[in-house]
C-alpha cells in the first residue's frame, strides 16, 4: 500500500502532480458515441455543443473488427474539434482485453492533451486502478502532458462493488464511479436480460385480505439498482469523487428511462449516460434541479443566515441538517446556470416568485 504521504508524488519521472481536488464540472450526461460509425462521428460536433461530456467507446458495443478504426477515429476527431467547455472522455477496452494496451498507448500520446478522463470497465479491485495509474504516469510522462488524466470506474462486476470502497480512494486520479448494470447482472447470474432500468418480477405483494390469494392485493416494483447505486453514492462522496448511474438500454421507452435516472438524481448522483440523442435532454432535465426546488433552497438559506438554529417556514421546520441539504441544490443550480443561460433565467425567476 502506498504511504499516504505519497499519495500526490507523480508515479513516473516527469509526470504531471497529480490533482488534490477533484473538479465539480457539470457532467449530467456522458454522452458515448462509436468514434468509428461515420454517422456518429459526424455528429460530434454538434453534439459537442449539447452535452456536458462526449465520450468516443471503444468497448462494448464496438464489434471486434472495428476496435482499430474506433481508436483511430477518436484520435482523428480530438485532433480535428475544439470542444469549448465540454469534456472529451473515452471508455477503453477491459484490462483483459487485447486491445487495452494499445488503447492508452495512443491516446494518451496522440490526444492526451485533448482528453479528460479515462473510463475503465470492469473494475474488480484496487489493484486494476493502480495498473492503470502508474502506466498512465508513464504514459503522460512520454508525452510531455502537464495535466494529469483523471480515471472513472464502471462498477459491473460483483467483486467491483465488493471492493468499491477500495476502488473509490485507489488513486488520486479517481473522478467518479458508474453503475454499469448489464455486466453487473450478468456478473452476479441476475435472471434479467435487460440494459438496466427495473424488471416487473421484481416486487412486493399487500398481505391477503380473505382466503382468496390472489383477490384485492396490490403489487409494487422494486428498483433492482437502489442497494448498488446507494452503496456506490457512499464509496464516492467517502472519497471525494463523483457517482454516476449508467446506461438505460430501452431507448423507446423514454418514460422509464426519465424515472430511472431521477431515481439516481435523488439518491446522489450527478449525472447518468446517454447511449443516443432522445437520452440527451432527458439527461438535462433530470440532473438540472427544477426552479421550483432552487428557489425553496435559495429561500430556506436566506432566511437560515449563519446555518445554525430553528425556523419555520410556510409551516416546514428547517435547521442546520436542511440548511446544507438546500446548499447542495443552490450549490448545483449555480454551478449549472453558469454554463447554461437559460437554466440561469428559469432559476432566477422562479427564485423572484417565492421572494413576491
Ligand atoms: C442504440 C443504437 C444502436 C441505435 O442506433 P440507430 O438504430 O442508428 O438509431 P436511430 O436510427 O434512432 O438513430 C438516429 C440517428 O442518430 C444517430 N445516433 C444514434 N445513436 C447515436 C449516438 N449515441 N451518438 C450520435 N449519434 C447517434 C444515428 O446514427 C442516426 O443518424 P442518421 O441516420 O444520420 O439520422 C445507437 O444509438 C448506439 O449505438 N448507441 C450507443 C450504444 C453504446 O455506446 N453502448 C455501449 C454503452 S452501454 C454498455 O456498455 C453497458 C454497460 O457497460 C453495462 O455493463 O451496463
Ligand atoms: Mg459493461
């Protein structure tokens, strides 16, 4: 185990310093595209303008014989795009896979410069991110990078949640962590066949009300999800970094993929995946907290002053612990409405509301 004094040395001669904090950029939806599909590909720049994060995919879901031409394009779409203030991820191959090596190889030598953070799927342990963190070291150090590379874990393997404490504080480099819920369930030998979102076995059943057992008894879906995402929610705010829900494989049905993901927003997440465009503004909406809670939050802080004490306001009691709630929303809302003009006017207007 490393000694925590040397916790922020570089792990490479000539390394960048690794960071101390990791950033709160917005990152509602990481949007994963096929840097080798010429249709995707000529979308990036317009997308580039919609999203918080363009993510090129190099791993499921890019077949084995276009893995080549999806790293090749990515190289040649970083170095063809300036992507302002959004940031440019990529998910690499598994650590097990032939093709990861050359994966971090080139793009940390070709567009380094040009890319935030790296995806690494399959995380099982600690020791996974520390393969990752010393070759990216080295890697950084050959290119002559002055920015580290900052690393995010795709919790899909039952020994990854096993350990996600561990994989949460591994490195330095560790931005955040998602569900990712298909290997998942396929890791565990979960009886689903789905790209998350819920299931309708999976619930609870009121108790009987006569003989009949079937008579007058309501049933209720559970959310297969919520043990991983809260347990991945504590890992990550544990270790400073930033938790995030998955992919949501039902494209069509937009309705369970908005409740999906609100579920994720209100547990802790900051943001989800978006596998195609229709999941771009549900995305948005979801993971943007509405005016109407901004402008109670902004309201319950004025009227806390310094955060201590008791007050009641329209007949709720607010104290210390509901201060810091509505800090975490009026936190969010003004770190989004400074990117995001039109948020910015919906929330100050929604706050002139309550103030009349
Ligand atoms: C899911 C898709 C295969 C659907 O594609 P398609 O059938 O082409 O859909 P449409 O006809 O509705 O597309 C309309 C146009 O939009 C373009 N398009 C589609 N998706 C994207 C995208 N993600 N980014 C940019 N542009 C996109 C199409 O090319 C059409 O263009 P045009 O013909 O010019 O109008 C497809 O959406 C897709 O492949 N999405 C990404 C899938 C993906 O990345 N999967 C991996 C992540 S999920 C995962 O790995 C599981 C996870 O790890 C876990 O274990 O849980
Ligand atoms: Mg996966």
């Amino acid at each position: 185990m490393r000694s925590p004094k040397d916790f922020f040395a570089p792990l490479a001669v000539g390394a960048p310093d690794p960071v101390r904090e990791i950033p709160a950029l917005p990152s509602r939806m990481i949007h994963f595209f096929d840097p080798g599909n010429e249709k995707m590909a000529a979308k990036v720049p317009d997308l580039a303008k919609k999203v918080d994060v363009l993510l090129g995919n190099l791993e499921d879901a890019v077949r084995a014989d276009r893995k080549e031409a999806a790293r090749a394009g990515l190289v040649s779409i970083a170095k063809a795009n300036d992507f302002g203030a959004t940031q440019l991820w990529t998910r690499v191959n598994s650590l097990d896979s032939p093709w990861v090596l050359d994966d971090l190889t080139t793009l940390v030598t070709e567009i380094g410069d040009k890319l935030d953070v790296i995806m690494v799927p399959k995380v099982e342990g600690a020791q996974d991110i520390h393969y990752v963190d010393r070759l990216l070291a080295q890697l950084e150090a050959r290119a002559g990078l002055r920015r580290p590379l900052l690393v995010h874990a795709i919790l899909e393997t039952a020994s990854g949640v096993a350990n996600v404490e561990e994989i949460a504080g591994a490195s330095p480099r560790m931005q955040g962590i998602s569900l990712g819920p298909a290997d998942l369930a396929a890791s565990r030998r979960m009886k689903t066949t789905r790209v998350g979102g819920g299931h309708p076995g999976y619930l609870v059943r009121t108790d009987p009300v006569g003989e009949d057992l079937h008579e007058g008894r309501t049933t209720y879906q559970q959310d297969l999800w919520h043990y991983t995402v809260a347990r991945m929610v504590d890992a990550c705010v544990m270790h400073g970094i930033l938790p995030y829900y998955g992919p949501f494989g039902d494209i069509r049905d937009v309705v369970a993929c908005e409740d999906q993901f609100r579920n994720a927003f209100l547990l802790g997440c900051v943001g989800t995946w978006s596998l195609h465009p229709v999941q771009i503004d549900i995305a948005k909406r979801v993971f943007s907290p509405d005016p109407k809670d901004v402008a109670w939050a902004r309201r319950v802080i004025a009227a806390m002053g310094d955060g201590t004490g008791a007050v009641m306001i329209d007949g709720k009691m607010q104290d210390d612990a509901s201060f810091k709630q509505c800090r975490v929303v009026a936190e969010l809302a003004d770190a989004l409405a400074e990117r995001d003009p039109e948020l910015k006017e919906a929330y100050d207007e929604a706050t002139k509301e309550v103030q009349q």
